[in-house]
C-alpha cells in the first residue's frame, strides 16, 4: 500500500471503515460462475489467511443465494469448497 497514490490510498481508508452493505443484482447463472471462481481462487497459496476468509465469507453468501432459489444445487455449491472434487482440465 505504501506505493500507491496518496489521494487513492486515503479514499480507500474510508472504503475500509464503511460498515454500510452494497446491494448486487445478477443473474442466478452468472451468481453460480462467480462463486465458482472464488472458490477456485480462494485457494491460491499467495492469500494471506485474511483475504482466503473474506473470499470464503464473500463465495458463502453467493452460495447462499443461490441455494435459496434451488436448495437442490446446495451440495454441488459446497463440493467447489473441496479441492477434493476437482477435475482435471481437458487436454
């Protein structure tokens, strides 16, 4: 942070202190992809143990939603938590 712009690094102080919620409307298809990748990416070995909870934190929201329109795609959503499940990448 210490290389960053000082007008930019101030407005982002005050990003960090809102305890306000934003609202989102997506699509439940788009929901499903996005919490996807950051189930994916929450696993990246370069996260400190901070980001890898706020992006678990964020992902289980998405999860949530998206088990509260079809409560049937919930062990799916919880099975992209455990690298256990992945699959290989087609060659």
């Amino acid at each position: 942070m210490d290389d960053m712009p000082p007008e930019l690094l101030e407005h982002l102080k005050a990003l960090w202190k809102m305890q306000q919620t934003i609202q989102l409307t997506i699509k439940p298809r788009d929901a499903w992809t996005i919490c996807a990748i950051v189930q994916f990416a929450s696993r990246n070995p370069m996260l400190s143990p901070q980001h890898s909870k706020l992006m678990e934190s964020f992902g289980r929201q998405i999860q949530a939603a998206i088990a509260h329109i079809n409560p049937a795609l919930e062990p799916y959503l919880e099975m992209g938590w455990h690298p256990e499940y992945d699959q290989e990448a087609p060659q």
